[in-house]
C-alpha cells in the first residue's frame, strides 16, 4: 500500500503488502531490506526501471521475464510508469505458500524510490489459498483467468496454467501496482481512511489498461 514520505523513508524499514495468496489485505513489517543493500534512486541517466531477480527454490518460478515487463510498461502512457525506479522478481517461502500467505506483489515508495514487486509461483500452478474455503468475492478477482478451484489434503487451490498465469501477472498484478503508483503520484497518498478508494483506484486502473496489452497474447 502507500503511505506518505515521511511514513516511509526507507530508514524505517516498512513494507505495505497487496495481495496474499488470493486476499488482499494491509501488512506492515519490519527489516524488509535486512537481506539486501538499501536501495538508491537510479543515478541521472540511469535507466528506468531498474530491474532485481532473486534466485528461487527448485519448486518456483517467475511467470513473466524482465523482457516482457519492459513491452508491457511501454504500452502504457509514458506519464504513468516513468517514475516507477525499480522492478523486483522476489522469491517465496514454501511454507507460506501452502497456507496461502505468500504475496503476489506490492508497491513500495519512499525517499525517492518507486518499487514494484512481483513474487514466484509454484511450478505446479497451484494458487493456495490454505484450508479455508475462498470466498467467491475472492474468486472473482481471478474469473477472467483462472475458474479451477480444487481441494486436496493441503487445502483449497486455484489451479493455473503457466499461460493464463502469465497473463494474470502482466494484465491485472503488475497493472494493479501500477495504479497504486499512478495514484500516489498523481492524486492521494495512503490513510487508512481511503484505503479502499486505493485498492478500487488500483483494480480500475489495471482493469481498463488491460485491455490495451492483451494483443500481447494472440
């Protein structure tokens, strides 16, 4: 999510979450760059974004690649992603897959710094949700892509195909964290008081770009 500048130099080390195995929902944390360097905004003349990718297990796998990043964000106005500084492939923990808790992405901002970060999926496609059942509100932020709910020991779970989950991250993840840019920049910062106008913002945002990128998947 998105707070103001000084909520979120990047000294105070906070992370504002979107998505979690299927939820969305608020999570802050502590010590999100303890494992790596801080991060700078990219030096004059440096290009936009910069891009990170982070090793997965055996298990996991990032569905788009840094190429097909870079078509999608230049299909989009120029004004909506130039201030965005960094791209992040992260990886996941396989613990918090399996009880549906492993993000999906999120936008980070603070101190001159636009960060958007896209997490590994499972190799098996396999969108879990834990053992309780999703609810169909849930469900419906996925029905233009994936209807395949499924249950097994481990609980409830989307199952994907490598195309459509694809498609799901570069027409509705990483347009929805987009939005959030576009409007942080350009409208309102994050209160816990708007924060459903910011998540709507973000869903129509990606919703009506989508449209614009899906010659991407003939």
């Amino acid at each position: 999510m998105i707070r103001n500048r000084k909520e979120t130099a990047w000294k105070k080390n906070r992370r504002f979450s979107d998505f979690h195995g299927g939820r969305m929902r608020l999570k802050c944390t502590d010590g999100i760059f303890k494992r790596y360097h801080d991060l700078l905004p990219p030096a004059e003349g440096e290009e936009k974004p910069v891009f990170f990718i982070e090793n997965t297990s055996k298990d996991f796998y990032y569905p788009v690649t840094v190429d097909e990043i870079k078509e999608t964000l230049e299909k989009l106005p120029k004004e909506h992603v130039e201030t965005i500084t960094h791209v992040w492939l992260d990886k996941v923990k396989t613990k918090d897959y399996l009880t549906g808790e492993t993000l999906q992405g999120e936008y980070i901002c603070g101190s001159g710094v636009y960060l958007i970060k896209l997490y590994a999926v499972p190799k098996d496609n396999k969108m879990r949700f834990g053992q309780k059942k999703p609810t169909n509100k849930q469900l419906s932020f996925y029905k233009s892509y994936c209807m395949d709910l499924r249950h097994d020991k481990k609980g409830w779970y989307l199952q994907w195909t490598s195309e459509k989950m694809k498609q799901y991250f570069l027409e509705r993840l990483l347009l929805h964290e987009i939005g959030h840019c576009v409007d942080f920049i350009y409208n309102r910062h994050f209160s816990k008081a708007n924060r459903k106008q910011l998540e709507d913002f973000a869903d129509s945002y990606a919703m009506v770009w989508g449209n614009s990128i899906r010659k991407l998947f003939p």
